[in-house]
C-alpha cells in the first residue's frame, strides 16, 4: 500500500501566509472601518446585534484567507498536492 501524502511544505507555508495576511486584514478593516461600523450598530440597535456584525466580519475574512490560501496554493504548486500513486 502506498503511503499518503497528505500536505507539502509549500502547502504549509501558503496556509500560514493567508492566515497572517487574513490577520493583518483583519486589523486593518477594524481600525479604519468596522470600528465606526461597531459603534453604529450599538448606538442605534443595541449590542445584541453587535454578535450579526461581528460574525459577517468573521465570516468575510474567513473567505478572503481562503481565496488568498487558494492563490498561493495555485500559484506555487500548480492546485492540489497529486496523489503518489
């Protein structure tokens, strides 16, 4: 029986790229807008819906890391690692 491979090294490096590009992003974002945003939504509508801002931020950057992992992964690999087979 073959052995798996189930991830590369280059892999590895472009998960952990997006993931800090996905944090810096993230800062970013709130820094110059969510921040404002944030404090519109309590003002206006009370902190319950704060939790409605704060998971599309998650869910928005969570996408961006995953398009930016798919890039890299795409860009220096050529896609999917191939199985050995």
């Amino acid at each position: 029986m073959p052995a798996t491979r189930w991830t590369t090294g280059l892999e590895i490096v472009a998960y952990v790229i997006a993931h800090l590009l996905g944090i810096v992003i993230a800062y970013v974002l709130n820094f110059l807008y969510l921040a404002q945003l944030y404090r519109y939504v309590i003002d206006t509508y009370g902190v319950a819906y704060l939790s409605v801002v704060s998971l599309t931020q998650s869910v928005v950057i969570m996408l961006i890391v995953l398009f930016i992992f798919l890039a890299l992964r795409a860009t220096t690999m050529g896609g999917a690692p191939r199985s050995q087979m």
